[in-house]
C-alpha cells in the first residue's frame, strides 16, 4: 500500500524530459548579466569546438592527431539505433533550465541558469586546451544512411574526443541541478525523482557515444576527472566511481564479462589520471601525459613528447 502511495506520487510528478528548449531562448538573451555569460558561452563553443577542429580539418591549423581507440571498443557493438539517445544531449542540458524557469520563476532561476551556463563555458574552454596540445579521434564507422549520420559527420570532424564534452556536460548538468534540487523549493520526492530522472538520462549518453562510436572508453575519465576541477566541490571522485560503476547495468546487449573488463578499464584510467595529478594544480597535465604516453605505446609518431605541458 505504501508502495502503492509513493508510485502514485511521482507518476504526478511532471519530468524534466516533458519540458521544452524554446524559453530559455526568450530569456537569457534578454537579461543583461546573463546575456554576457551567453556570448562568452557561444564565443567560445564557437572558437574552441567548431572552428578549432574545423581549421585543422582544413589545414589552416597543424595539430597532432591521436587516435585513442581501445580494443575495448570493439566489444561494444556498432548500434545506429542509439543515435536519437546521443543527438539528445543539447535538449538533455538546455530542459532544466527550461524547467527551473517555470517552476520558480525566472527572477529566481535566473542566476542558476546563468552560473550553469558559466560553467559549461568554462568544461568547452578547459578541454580546448587538452585539444590544442593534441586532437584525438577513434575508430568512426563510415556509416552514412540516415539523416541523423549524415548530419553527425557533417558537423563533426571528429577530432575532439579527449576529454568527451558530451560526457562532461551529462555529467555537469546532472551533478548541477541535483544540488539546486536540494534547495527549499522542492519537496523531498521531487528531489529524488528529478536527481535520479538527470542521473539516468546523463547514463543513457554517456553509453550511446560507445555504442554509436562517436567515442573510446578512452575518452570517458579525462572527462570526469575535468569535471572534479569545473565543479570542484559539488563533485566527488565517489560520485564519478559511481557514474562508472552505473555503466550497462540495465543493458541487454553485452555480456556481464564486457561490461565488467568496460567499467574497470574506465576505473583505472580514471584513478591514474588522479594518481598522476595529485600534485598539480592544473587538470590537464596527466591528460596529456597520458595523451603522450598512449601514443608511445602506439608507437605514433607524433611530436607531443617535445610540447610543454602547461
């Protein structure tokens, strides 16, 4: 009966996922402070993903190219059906905000919004420097037969893959809202429904970029462990344990075998790049040394052993 109750509950519960894209378009534009933050937001998005991997791909730009793929990867089926789960992830981060603006107006959630814009800013500006020391690209299927393929390619040179932007900003945006869900204006349930709601959803394309091939299990811990120094203290290596050790749990296609040799790679790359960093005070130094030492082990002839770090 009480389980009864409580079901009853959050099925009157109104998800996150229901929301909109188009309002916080009519806001944030609009309101000077946020505003400002937006165009940083949009310049950088701009100059340090777009046209960064873009000048490379046409030769304005000499970088170094590394490809990270694991043989991990091959493990993880080539599954196109996914790729709505993965082109979810702009809706996935731009929906709270939709929803924090109808739920507590937009005086209050103004500054939410604008903070959580500031921070992704600061995830696309923080990774660039990683990609200007040395792009990174994996195993890509040459796989064009819809629509959503075919736009993929088109917009994404695939140059950019360590860290993974989609996993951090899954990530960010779930860590994110799960504290301002803590604050007054919800209710014990709604916190629990809409922080597990984000959890699940972030989940779900974190793995549609492995099934769909976009990323390596490579590219997942630099990711997280970029998220440690942009969301400093509202995330914990625990919580990033946990986010990996959530990976596949409900997945029907792989083994138990796979899922287990998948999450304990990401693990111990994970907890190296937080050995090999536990002295700096700049995230990306063990990525790119990790970026150096996989492509000795690759024997790529690359001139990234010779680049400074910082």
């Amino acid at each position: 009966m009480v389980k009864d109750t409580a079901e009853r509950k959050k099925d009157s519960i109104p998800a996150i996922d229901s929301c909109g894209v188009f309002l916080p378009y009519l806001i944030i534009p609009f309101r000077l402070k946020s505003a400002k933050v937006l165009f940083r937001f949009l310049r950088t998005v701009v100059r340090d993903f777009f046209w960064l991997q873009f000048s490379v791909k046409w030769h304005f730009k000499t970088i170094p190219i590394l490809d990270v793929s694991h043989p991990l990867d091959d493990l993880i089926p080539f599954t196109p059906g996914k790729v709505q789960i993965y082109l979810n992830f702009t809706n996935f981060w731009i929906r709270p905000m939709t929803f924090l603006f109808r739920r507590i107006g937009i005086k209050k959630a103004l500054p939410y919004c604008t903070e959580y814009l500031s921070l992704i800013e600061q995830a696309y500006s923080g990774a660039a420097r990683v990609y200007r020391f040395c792009m990174t690209t994996t195993n890509r299927p040459d796989y064009k037969a819809d629509k959503a393929f075919k736009m993929i390619h088109a917009l994404d040179p695939h140059l950019l893959c360590v860290p993974s932007l989609h996993v951090s900003i899954v990530v960010l945006a779930s860590v994110y809202y799960a504290e301002v869900f803590k604050h007054d204006d919800f209710t014990q349930e709604e916190r629990e429904f809409y922080t597990e709601e984000l959890k699940e959803g972030a989940r779900h394309i974190i793995e549609s970029v492995l099934y769909i091939k976009q990323h390596s299990v490579n590219c997942i811990p630099a990711a997280m462990y970029m998220m440690l120094y942009v969301l400093k203290d509202r995330f914990t290596i625990s919580a990033g344990v946990d986010i990996i050790n959530s990976l596949f749990t409900d997945d029907e296609t792989l083994s138990e075998q796979t899922k287990q040799e998948v999450r304990a790679h990401i693990h111990f790359m994970f907890e190296r790049l937080l050995l090999e960093g536990a002295h700096e005070n700049d995230w990306t130094i063990p990525v790119k040394r990790w970026l150096q030492s996989y492509a000795r082990s690759k024997k790529a002839v690359l001139p990234i052993d010779h680049l400074p770090l910082t």
